[in-house]
C-alpha cells in the first residue's frame, strides 16, 4: 500500500513547488510494483456500479476498492455489496465522501455522481493529496458561465498540487479509435479533412427515466443530503441538475472531433427541445447542433498527398489560408436508426467510428474512389447519354440507391480498423489510471481534455437555449501556465495492436 501519510503531508508542506517538480517529472508518491491503489468509489448509480465496478476496477489488478460513498441507501448498499464481491473482503461505506478526505488508506477517488455534484468532491479530493477519475462531464452548473468556470478551477488545482484529473472520456483509450487518429495524423488515410458528422439516437423504453418508489423515507443520513427522490433520481432531467442530452452525450462524440482535428471549435449555433417526452422533464429530448472549425489548408495531410506538393508550391499563399471544418451533430431520444457513430470526412476517406458492444468491431475506414475511376466512369455514362438512355433503367438504378457516373466498385470495400485487444475501453481506462498514478505521467483523458469538452458543450448548450450563434472564446481554455495535453494519441504498431489479416487495415 502506499504511504498515503507522506504523499498528503507533502503536498501541504510543499504547496505550489511540488507540483512543479511532478511537471518536470519527479514523483514524490512512492508504489512497489505489487501495489494496489487504494480507491473510494464516490457515487454508486447505474453508471458507478455498472460500467466502473464491475466492468472497469473489477479488471483492474493494480486497483483495490476498499471503501463506498453514496448519499442514497440502496445505492450505496449495493455498491457495497459490489466491491466486497471484488476484492473478497470487507469494504467500508459512508454517506458523506468528506469523511474519507484524511483517510489514509485512501490513494484515490472515482467519483460518478449527478453532474452538478462533480466539482466539490473533486477538489476536496485534490487539496487532501488524492488522484481523481471523475465521470464526464468534468463540470456542470445551471449557470453556464459558473459551470466553466468550475472546470477551469480543476485545472489551476491540478496544476497547484501537482495532482491529476483522470475524466471518463473512455473512447481515448479506445484502440480502434487511437488507431484512426494515428492513422490520420501519421499515415494521412483521409487526406484533408473537410466534414465531421456525428450522432446518438436512442428510442429507450424507460424513457431515459428510473423508477421511483413514492413510498420511500429517507433514513437520518439520507434526509442530510436529499430534498425530492424524483429529482435525484432522475437528475438528468434537470437543467439545475444536468445538461442533458449535451453532457451526457454530445459530450463523448464532440470531444472526438476536437481529438481528430486537435483544435477546438470556434463558434456553434443549435436548436433543440422538449418535442416527444411528456413525463415531466425539464431538459430537452433532442438536439441538432453544427460546430465549425478553423484549420490552416497545410494541415492534416494537404501537402503530404503526393500528387497535390506540386500544386501547394506553385500556389501556397493561397492554398494554405485557413478554411472551415463543420460539424452537424443530432441527439434524439425517440428513434434508434443510425445508432451511436462519428463520422470523420477526408479528400481521401471517411472514418465510421462507433463503440458497438464491447468487442471492438466497430470502426471501419471507407476509401474515396480514385480520379481515374470517375473519369472513366464519366466517359462511359457520356457514351450511353449519346446513345440514348433508358430512363426507367436509371429510375430503378436510383430506387435501389446506386450511384450513377460510378461503376459499382469505384467506392472501395469498407476496411475494419483491426485491433488485437480484449479488454474493454472501460477497462483500459482504469488500467492507465493506476498506470499513470504508479509511474506518473498524465493520462489521455486528463483535466484538460475535461475542461475543453466543459468549453464545447456548455457553449452549445447556450446556444441551444438562447437559439443563437455562439461565439467560443480562447480565453476560456487558455492558462498562464503549461498544461497537459488535450490532443495526444500514442499508437503502438506492434504485435500487441497488430493484425495479421489482411482484411482489416493494419499498419
């Protein structure tokens, strides 16, 4: 175990020096290679005790769950019940997570609970010496404005203390999805990108809504935190509560485009509301939103396309000027077709992203067809115009959805973004938490990348609700001092990533 009392004495005796020292990659947290950290589950609700316990720290060797946290009895019973079944011991439970801030078995905190409850704890826990892995998104408040302003503090604290803020943006640790980035950094397989597209349709029977029992009292403890069963249960529902459909689910695909592009956006303009669902909620059901970004025409891949270097010498000035990347985004919770995708658009290809179940097949890159292929393709559809063309053939053609100018094998054959990998991105996630508290170093989803998807969320939600453009301000995510990366990817080509079948693309 580590020793919990020289890390938290450390960092008060040595304030704002200490973290300096871990920027410049000196750890004064001292692990052996066979310890476990010590981790209080903050928040014991469908997301906490589903995808944290028991699917990321349950895996999770060099993690030890040894205490619980939750406001509401049932939930915290049951995450107690969890984590007792993990590690095959007792596990401590409390109401109250400030009990647990000079908890010397304590190493860390995994908080999920409502959005609105994420920023005390998380900076509580920063002060007491703690790491923290904090579900997204990072911050909210009903005041947009405070919300990022929450979100900037976690920042600044983690940059005070020397600390990080690990955020659950789990599609950074998906290999499918670092291998497209890779891809499209280091290999250029889309060429220039030029679209973005994304959506997350769901048609839930439960309505997005958990059952409440009006008959339940709240014991002593309970009573201490809660005011409205309804309103705690169902927080998502509630603007003072949760964003809704934009922090709970814009959030994860929006930060995958400013990932891909490593940039992030300069203005959006959305519409949505409370079009379907008649039960009582206060947020809206669906959204359609388009962000824009600014990008230089040298960057990613313009003049590494071999046949365009020409043609970018003879006229750089004007084809590296900066143009617009736009992104259209929709959420609805009242139809499935399409499912849960990110779509990326390049001159070259298209990537098709998507987490479909947990085995990592999901993800797929789509090839443009080359030039000569359409010229041909031209010159044969001009050929049967001079002809003469039956026109109930093309009626047909198009009924069937065929693309006509194209010969049907001018698009090339989807290829599967192959990966060697069986555990989950969820796992992966909780496995570089410890990785990264054990030997230092930040993780991909670090505070940073917190606080930038906060900026973009939280301003098209204002967009949203004002139902005008919405200009993103630099400032909001620019800091006086070094900050950890937002826009990382490591890719590792090598027999643990590689694929040997030559179906899927491997590099």
């Amino acid at each position: 175990m580590a020793s919990n009392v020289t890390r938290r004495d450390f960092l008060k005796t040595a304030g704002v020096s200490a973290g300096v020292m871990m920027a410049a990659g000196y750890s004064p947290f001292s692990y052996a290679a066979n310890d476990k950290i010590h981790v209080a589950k903050i928040g014991c609700g469908g997301q906490g005790l589903f995808r944290h316990m028991r699917d990321g720290l349950r895996l999770t060797e060099d993690i030890d769950v040894v205490t619980v946290c939750d406001v509401y009895e049932p939930n915290l019973r049951r995450g107690q019940q969890t984590a007792e079944g993990m590690r095959n011991g007792e596990v401590t439970a409390y109401y109250d997570y400030r009990e647990l801030l000079e908890n010397e078995n304590v190493d860390a905190f995994v908080i999920s609970t409502s959005q609105d409850a994420h920023y005390q704890p998380v900076m509580d826990a920063l002060d007491a010496g703690k790491y923290v892995f904090c579900e997204k998104t990072l911050t909210y408040d009903e005041d947009l404005a405070a919300g990022i302003q929450r979100s900037r503090d976690i920042v600044e604290k983690c940059h005070e203390t020397g600390l990080f803020c690990q955020v659950g943006h789990q599609r950074r640790y998906n290999p499918q999805y670092l291998k497209a980035v890779w891809l499209a950094r280091n290999e250029r397989s889309l060429g220039r990108i030029n679209y973005l597209r994304a959506q997350w349709h769901q048609n839930p029977r439960d309505a997005w809504r958990r059952p409440v029992d009006p008959g339940y009292e709240f014991n002593e403890q309970e009573a201490q935190f809660i005011d409205d069963l309804e309103r705690h249960m169902n927080w998502r529902h509630y603007p003072e509560r949760s964003g809704g459909l934009m922090t709970e689910f814009t959030a994860h695909q929006v930060d995958i485009w400013t990932w891909f592009l490593g940039t992030m956006p300069k203005r959006v303009w959305g519409s949505g509301g409370t079009d379907y669902w008649r039960d009582g909620r206060e947020v809206v059901d669906n959204v359609a939103l388009t962000y824009e970004y600014e990008l230089r025409g040298t960057e990613l891949g313009f003049n590494d396309i071999p046949e365009r270097t020409a043609e970018l010498e003879e006229n750089f000035l004007e084809l590296a000027r900066p143009y617009t990347v736009r992104g259209n985004y929709s959420c609805l919770l009242a139809n499935a077709h399409g499912g849960i995708e990110e779509y990326i658009y390049g001159d070259l290809g298209t990537f098709e992203l998507s987490e479909r179940g947990d085995n990592l097949e999901g993800c797929y890159l789509l090839g443009e067809p080359d030039t000569q292929d359409i010229g041909e393709a031209q010159e044969a559809e001009q050929l049967d115009q001079e002809e003469g063309v039956d026109m109930e053939e093309v009626a047909d053609a198009i009924a069937a959805g065929e693309t006509l100018g194209l010969p049907p094998d001018a698009y090339r054959d989807p290829m599967p973004i192959r990966v060697v990998e069986e555990r989950s991105p969820s796992h992966l996630q909780f496995e570089a938490f410890a990785k990264c508290i054990k030997e230092g170093g930040k993780p991909y989803n670090n505070e940073m990348v917190g606080h930038l998807t906060v900026v973009a969320v939280l301003k098209g939600l204002e967009s949203v609700r004002e139902e005008t453009v919405v200009e993103i301000d630099p400032a909001l995510y620019e800091f006086d001092f070094d900050t950890p990366d937002p826009y990382q990817c490591v890719y590792v080509a090598d027999p643990e990533y590689a694929d040997d079948d030559e179906q899927g693309l491997d590099v």
